[in-house]
C-alpha cells in the first residue's frame, strides 16, 4: 500500500467524525425542541363592547410545556387600532384591555410577547442556556364595539 492511498482514507475518516460530531449536535438542538418550547399568546376571541358602557377584557402569555414560566420575563409590544377609551395595562403575564369605548366599529391589533428566561450552565457545551426553542410569540385580536 503506497502514502497517496492512505492520505483519502485519513481524510474519510476525519470527515466521517466531523459529520457524526455535526449531526449529534444538531440531533441534540432537535430533541430539545421537539417538546415546542417557547412563548405563547391566549388563543382566545376578546368579547365585544358597547358605546359608552365599562369594557375588561384580556390576554395571557405563557411558556408552552414549561411548568416553571413565572421564572420567565415577558415584554409586551401592542400595535393596531384599540377603541378610544380603551387603554392596556400590563401586568406581568396579563395583557389587560379595559376603559370606558367612546367609538363602535371593529378594532383590529396585534400582541407582540417576547421572553428572556433563567439560564442554566449547560456543561456538555459549556454555555450558558435557557432551554426555549423559540422566544417570542405574535397573534392578531380584534374588539368590537357595538352601539
């Protein structure tokens, strides 16, 4: 057997660990994500209002297959039409939408949520990580406002 046979095989066999290396890190990334780890908004239909009459209506955020999502810190981004006399309020994981409409009409918006959550040392990779798959969530709500 001359040298130039045994260079392709070293170079196989390098490429070989590299590949295997390469997929368990990505199989690794895919099993954690398989649970679907992140943030999600209430899938829910806002009830309608009346002119002029006391509105409360609201929203939640949580961390979809996390038992422990208080430990997380949710940000809240509302963009849209909101009825006048309506104003948010924000606390903590509750989106609140509540006030007096002075406007009837559909009233479209959207609710943004992002999250930052504990970090733990993750000694395999030697980083820090927060085990979410995904760190935010956007839905579209509407409120009707009837007369």
């Amino acid at each position: 057997m001359n040298i130039k046979s045994k260079i392709p095989s070293k170079v196989v066999l390098l490429l070989a660990v590299l590949f295997i290396s390469s997929c368990e890190e990505i199989a690794d990334e895919l099993l954690d994500c398989i649970i679907n780890k992140g943030p999600e908004l209430s899938l829910k239909l806002l009830d309608g209002g009346e002119l002029n009459a006391f509105y409360s209506e609201y929203i939640r955020a949580s961390i979809q297959n996390e038992p422990n999502d208080d430990d997380y810190e949710y940000y809240f981004d509302i963009t849209g039409d909101l009825p006048e006399g309506i104003e948010v309020f924000i606390d903590y994981r509750t989106v609140t939408f509540e006030g007096i409409p002075t406007e009837i009409g559909r009233f479209e918006f959207m609710v943004h949520v992002t999250v930052a959550g504990p970090e733990y040392w993750d000694e395999e990779s030697g980083s820090w990580d927060d085990d979410l798959c995904f760190y935010s969530d956007s839905r579209s709500y509407a409120i009707v406002i009837i007369q």
